[in-house]
C-alpha cells in the first residue's frame, strides 16, 4: 500500500493541475472568440445598411452552428449570397 502512495501524487496537486489544464483552455476559448468577433466586426464595416445588419446575424448563425465553413462563406462573400447558396 505504501507503494502505491508514494506513486501517486497528494489529492490537492492533482486538483490544481486540473483547474490549470481547465483555466488554460477558458483562456483559449476565449481568444479564439475574441478573434471571431473581431473579424466578424471588421468584415461588417465593409458593408452599410441591411447587408451589414444581415451579415452579423449571418455569422452568429454561423458561429452558433459551429460551422467553420459557413462563417468563412458569409465573411467573405456576405449573407446574401450565402442565403441564396443554402436555400
């Protein structure tokens, strides 16, 4: 048994390394949406009006869908051709 406790590391080491591991990919998660937004704002102030407000909505449908492929389309070539491709 004494073996076995000397393996292992004490309860509280592991715990920290869990919050650490799970802290490490908030942060990352979090930068990563930063960075969406950003393009998502950059790419509607190209736009004025109802394509602009159409493309944000777009690209939240998007992000919401967790498709990759959907948000690149409607970044780069707008929601409207993007809405009539998926009809």
């Amino acid at each position: 048994m004494s073996f076995c406790k000397r393996l292992r590391p004490p309860p509280f080491l592991l715990s920290r390394a869990r919050y650490t591991k799970r802290a490490t990919n908030h942060a990352a998660l979090l930068a990563a949406l930063r960075a969406v937004n950003v393009a998502i704002d950059l790419a509607s102030r190209l736009r004025a009006g109802h394509p602009r407000t159409a493309l944000v909505a777009a690209a939240r449908q998007a992000v919401k869908a967790s498709s990759a492929d959907q948000l690149v389309d409607v970044l780069c070539r707008g929601a409207t051709a993007h809405a009539t491709r998926v009809r």
